[in-house]
C-alpha cells in the first residue's frame, strides 16, 4: 500500500513508528529502573554490603556511634532535670 502524498510504502512508516515507540519504551525502563535503584535503600544498602563489606561496615559503625551520642544527650538532659 503507498501513501498518496509521499509515494512511501505506508508499512514502512508504520515499522518505523513501531520502532520508535518501543525504543521509547525501553529508554522509559531504563530510566525509572534507575531511578527505583536511587531510591530503594534497602536495596542500595544490600547492595553495599555485597559489593564493598568494609564501607558498610564503616557505614553501619557511623550511624551506631551517632546513635549512641544521641542516647547519651538524652540521658544527660533526664539526669540534669532530677536534680
């Protein structure tokens, strides 16, 4: 079948459009796959403990020292308010 305007095979276009779409469709995957990598922390903190030990064990010390800190701020400000 040919288009009357452009004298092109109107399957051709039609492909065309299909091919387009779907590479559209595949760039839209690829873009929210990152993005749901970006924000999942449980997968991103899985992740780290498999890929660099080390790091998220220096991550994991980091945030209990804060911890820690912030119980020992509590407890002193409970302690001061006795007395």
């Amino acid at each position: 079948m040919t288009n009357e305007y452009t004298g092109r095979s109107a399957e051709r276009g039609g492909v065309q459009k299909e091919t387009e779409v779907e590479r559209a469709r595949a760039e839209l995957v690829a873009a929210l796959s990152e993005l749901e990598d970006k924000v999942n922390v449980p997968k991103r903190i899985k992740r780290l403990r498999v890929e660099d030990p080390n790091r998220f064990l220096a991550g994991v010390s980091a945030v209990g020292a804060v911890a820690a800190g912030i119980v020992a701020i509590g407890v002193t400000i409970l302690v001061k308010r006795r007395h």
